[in-house]
C-alpha cells in the first residue's frame, strides 16, 4: 500500500475536499484571506504525512511533530470560521469530527515511533 493509501493519508484528503469546497461558499473577502490559509495548511499537513510515511524510521518524527501542529491550527482555524459563522453547524462538526479521527490517527503513529 503506498502511502496516499494510507487511511490517515485519506482522511485528511476527504477534509481537504470538504474544505474547499466550503471555502467556495465563503464570503469573498473570507474567501482569499481566512479560506485560502486554512486550504495551505491541509495541503502542508498532506505534504508532511506524505514525507513522514516515505522517511526512514528513524526520521519520521520530525514530519510528524510539524503534522501534529498543522493538525492544531487547522483545528483553530475551523473554529473561527464557526464563531464568524463562515461554516453552517452542520458542516463544522463533520469537519471536527473528521479533524478528530485524523488526529487520533497521527497520535497513534506519534506514539508507534516514540517506541524506538
């Protein structure tokens, strides 16, 4: 399996989907500042799992410590398109819940390498 097969690659995939899709509905100054940051940081967060998964064991951590910080601000970020109302509710807690999974995910992996 390689790695954008990965169930944590594909989770943060289908959050990025999701993400631009919501942000072509956000008002247009939104759109360009708060929209297009939160976009940037899930493709750096895709990039840095795809560089972690390709790393050797022992240099994965580094990629994964900087995932688990864009995982956070992603985490911001949505929340303050939620308290600016940019995001129905609906759609903010699918995208909390997949933000969630993924970062139960990467924690995972986090702990998995820290064994070594």
């Amino acid at each position: 399996m390689s790695d954008q097969e990965t169930p944590l690659f594909s989770k943060i995939y289908e959050l990025f989907s999701r993400l631009y899709d919501a942000g072509k509905k956000f008002p247009k100054r939104d759109r360009y500042t708060l929209g297009q940051r939160i976009e940037n940081c899930c493709l750096d967060l895709l990039e840095l799992i795809i560089e972690a998964g390709n790393a050797p064991k022992q240099e994965k951590m580094p990629s994964l410590k900087k995932a688990n910080t864009k995982l956070e601000v992603l985490k911001v970020l949505l929340r303050t398109c939620n308290d600016k109302k940019l995001l129905r509710d609906k759609n903010y807690l699918a995208l909390q819940e997949i933000l969630q999974e993924a970062g139960k995910m990467l924690g995972g992996w986090i702990r998995y390498q820290n064994r070594f």
